[in-house]
C-alpha cells in the first residue's frame, strides 16, 4: 500500500491541472488589459502618433484598428501617408475603413483624392461608405461633385453618399450642385434612416428654395413619418412651422436665478439697458450676471440702440471684472464692433486682463481676449494646442468594467447611462472621479436648447466654469450622436473639462468635433422634461457585473 502512494499523489496532481485548465478565466472589466491596446491608448493620450507606427503594421487586427481608431482622434496631418497606405492596401477591410475616418478627420480637400483612390479599388460596403462619409468631409470641387452624382442600386452605398454630402455642405458650391441628391435621399424610404436625416440637415445648410410640389410631398411625409428625427429634419429642410418644445413651463422669474436669466436672454424681454448694467454687476446671481452682460452686448449689436457715453466705462470695467464671463461678452463686442472705440486706450487693459487669466480654468476666455488682442493688433489669431496638463491613471482605468453604468437623480427624474469606457477611457475615467469626488451633487442644467441638447455639470452654474485641468478630445466613428448620446463640452480640441450635454435628437454635425462617453440607456423622456435651472441632485455609480471580454469586435 505505500508502494502505491506516489501514483495515488500523481494522480491527484494531473486531476488538478486539468481542472484549472477547464475552469473559465476571470472576464477582463476591458479590453485595455491587453498591454497593446494599453500602450496605443497612452500615445493616443500623449499625441505621440509616431509611437503607433509600430502598431499600424501589426499582426494582430485589433491592434491595428486601435491604431487607426486613436490616429482618428488626434488628427495628425503628418501621419496622413501612413494612413493612406493602410487605406489602400491593409487585408483586413475593417482597419481600411477605420483609416479612411482618420484620413475624414482631418478635413483637408487637399486629401480628397486619395481618398478617390482607395474607393476606386475597395470591394467592402462599409469601407466605401467610411470612403465616401470622408471624401465629404475632405470635398474639394470635384469630389462634391462625385457625390452629386453618385447613382448606385445599393441603398446601403448610397447612406454612405447622403453621409458624405452632409459633411461637404460647407463647400462653397455646395448649394448649386447637391439639392438634387439630397431630395433624392430624403424622399427614399429605402435609406438608411440617420442618413435621411443628414440629407435635411444639409437642405437646411443649403437655404434650398423648393417649389409647391416639393413642399406638398414634405409634409405628406410629416404626416405618415412616425420617426421624431426626420420630422425634424424636415422642419429644418423646408423652413415649415417648427415642432414646439417637449414641454412647458412657467417662469418664475422671482425666485429662480435661471427663470430670471433665461428672461433676460428671451427676444421679447423689455429690460432696460441700464438694468441690464445694474444686473450684470451687481446681481448675486452668476447666471444672472452672465446673461445679462450677453444680453446686453447683443442688443448692442444687433438693435442699433445708442451707444452713449456709458459704452466705454462698461466694457473698461468688463475687461477690469476678473469675471470670466463678462470679460469674454465685453472682448467679443469690441473684437466686433471696435471701430469708433479708441484702440489706443483699450489695448493696454486688454493686454494686462490677460495678463491676470490663468489656464487651464480660463481657457475659453483667454481665447476670446487673444483674439481681441491680435484684432487691436491688426494681427490675424492662430489658437495655439492646448499642452498636455492631466496625466490619466490607467491602472484605475483597467478597472472600469465596459458595461459600467451610473445614475443621475435630477430634480425631474432619473437618467441611466452607459459609460463607453474602451471609446473614451479618459473621458470616463474623469467622469467617474468627478463623480466619486460628489462634484456633480447640486449642480444645475444651466443651458437647455428644445430639440438639440440639455448641459450642466458647470462648476460656475453659467457655462463658463472649468477645472484646473483639461482633458483630449476621444472621438469614435463607433459612435455617432443619437438621441440620448452623452457629449462633454469644450472650446476646442483638448479643452474638455466636466461640462457634460445630453442630445435630444440625432446631430450628425457633433459626429468627430465632440466626445461621446456614454449614452442614456434609461429615462430618455427625463431628457424632455428638464428645463433650464432644473438641478442635479446626485450623481453615483450602479455596481457592474462583470461582462465578457469583446474586445475582438475592436
């Protein structure tokens, strides 16, 4: 019996190994456990697009779609080559079209022809329609053109055509060669929904004049349409009477800083321009004090009211407030209107205001003072790129489970939203330490536009507050703006801080120009009932399950 004790051991040995190899692995929470996709979102995060060379030639596909996917957000003209030849010649259709979207978001029409090129030679539907969606955003004559005229039977290629069209309607012949093909799309019950919709945004951008028979058919389609974003478009396309706001509600204009603001800024407001000084500065509501100085410098502008001899002791004393806010509505007004003002004497406060802002809180009013700067200068404005100021954490990030979500309790209900950890992993990960630190308890929806967008999160109340750190702009061509996308706010590449905005509807001109890190997956009819002032009571973490490791669909 002691003979057979070793092979009694052994066996019990070779049992266990061959239950550890037959349990099932702990999930990974995200794919960023995989140390290259870890290191491709670091450069990402650095704006080192030469770091991901290496991974733009790699064997694994995931690993090249990543590359493509963070070329995408950093818009780097001068990896526009390497982009190019991966468009043309990468085996794996996917890491193609991904590479068309970069090549898309650069904007350029210099890129207009390669871009012909590789559609010319591409087999896959979805890398032509990426092809196409970019050739709009790069469109020089020509390719407007093209997508003019681009006639196929596959409805799923001719998305790709509305997609483009909508993104070159900035060209400036734009309105006298595309209306055709975008009544054509928009009429077509056969596209693709979202694209519909871009071919009436892009009526609208056109200021397209149609005739009796075309409004007839627009509104037999509001009729029997039941899909609330084409409606829209449709409104927007043909200048018909616009759908009212989701809901109402009475001002209390009294009692509610925000009712009171949003008085202030309504076109039929009957407020005195020296109230609306008196309330600018002397009001203990920010929001009030904010509204009424742009209230004011509108109505300026827009009204031909008298500028009396109180115009330039206002703006002097805007520029001298060290309040973000009225020194950026003073600095756009004079930016605008500054000739009859003495330059002379404006310049040296101009100069010693800016002197005082500090970035990264005050990027956005450093922008507008520069630029009044070089005005008073007669120098032309160049933004400069925003310096890399907030290291990202990506041990914690590792942590976030994909399939995160949280809660936001507001003064009209809750939202649930889904956090898109392995699109935006910075942008998440700031979120969620907002969140953690309670930052967003008790803050207000202090912007609310019907049939566009409601924001909040603003440390200020008024839009103009920021943290002492900005974060990178983390743009996907997996995400696109529907309604309930969850955007953060910024002032530019790179300036986004923890002003969050939720969309009402579809808005294809937010897609690549603003990050999406999460999406309302419950509580969307919150969306329509928050107005103006309404508050954010808390906002907090749902505790995740883990979730199966996907990251192949990467």
């Amino acid at each position: 019996m002691l003979q057979q004790r070793p092979f009694v051991i052994l066996s019990l040995l070779i049992t266990l190994i061959g239950l550890s190899h037959c349990s099932t692995p702990e999930p990974s929470p995200n794919y960023f456990s995989d140390p290259s996709l870890l290191r491709i979102a670091q450069f990402q995060d650095q704006r080192n697009a030469q770091g991901l060379l290496p991974y733009m030639k790699a064997k694994k596909e995931i690993h090249r779609r990543a590359a493509m996917r963070a070329l995408g957000s950093m818009r780097d003209t001068a990896m526009i080559s390497y982009l190019t030849i991966s468009m043309m010649s990468d085996v794996d259709p996917e890491t193609r079209m991904l590479a068309a979207y970069a090549i898309g978001q650069l904007r350029d029409s210099a890129y207009a022809v390669a871009l012909m090129k590789g559609l010319n030679r591409e087999l896959d539907i979805q890398a032509q329609v990426e092809m196409l969606t970019a050739l709009g955003k790069c469109a020089n004559l020509d390719a407007l053109i093209f997508l003019s005229e681009l006639n196929k039977k596959d409805h799923q290629l001719m998305s790709g055509q509305l997609s483009g069209l909508f993104h070159a309607r900035r060209h400036p012949q734009f309105q006298s060669i595309a209306p055709p093909a975008l009544l054509l799309g928009l009429f077509d019950q056969q596209r693709e929904m979202r694209s519909r919709v871009m071919a009436g945004y892009a009526l609208a951008a056109a200021q397209y004049t149609p005739d009796e028979s075309v409004i007839n058919r627009a509104k037999s389609m509001l009729d029997t349409t039941q899909f609330s974003d084409l409606k829209l478009a449709i409104h927007r396309a043909f200048s018909l009477e616009s759908t009212p706001p989701t809901s109402q509600e009475e001002l209390d204009t009294t009692n509610n800083p925000y009712h009171l603001a949003q008085f202030i800024l309504s076109d039929d407001q009957i407020i005195s321009l020296e109230s609306l000084r008196n309330l600018m500065f002397n009001h203990r509501f920010q929001v009030v004090r904010t509204s009424a100085a742009e209230s004011y410098f509108k109505r300026l502008a827009s009204s031909g009211e008298a500028q009396d001899d109180s115009l330039l002791p206002t703006l002097i004393r805007c520029l001298q407030s060290r309040d973000m806010g009225l020194i950026s509505h003073a600095s756009i007004y004079i930016h605008d209107h500054h000739a009859g003002l003495p330059m002379d004497e404006l310049l040296p406060i101009v100069e010693a205001t800016l002197a005082d802002l500090h970035a990264p809180r005050q990027l956005e009013t450093i922008y507008d003072v520069k630029r009044l700067q070089a005005a008073l200068q007669g120098k032309p404005f160049e933004r400069e790129p925003v310096a890399y100021n907030h290291p990202i954490n990506w041990e914690e990030v590792k942590q976030i489970p994909r399939n995160q979500t949280v809660r936001i309790t507001t003064s009209k209900g809750d939202l649930i939203l889904q956090l898109h950890v392995e699109s935006a992993p910075g942008s998440v990960w700031n979120f969620l330490n907002t969140v953690r630190a309670g930052e967003y308890n008790g803050r207000y929806f202090h912007r609310v536009v019907p049939n566009f967008v409601i924001q909040g999160g603003c440390p200020r109340g008024d839009g103009w507050g920021a943290p002492d750190w900005t974060q990178r702009s983390e743009f996907s061509n997996e995400l696109r703006y529907e309604r309930g996308s969850v955007g953060l706010a910024s002032v530019g590449e790179d300036t986004e801080g923890v002003q969050f905005f939720i969309t009402h509807c579809a808005t294809p001109h937010l897609d690549g120009r603003y990050t999406i890190f999460a999406t309302v997956i419950d509580g969307l009819e919150v969306i329509d009932m928050i107005h103006v002032g309404d508050q954010i009571l808390s906002v907090e973490e749902i505790k995740s399950t883990p979730a199966t490791q996907t990251s192949s669909s990467h």
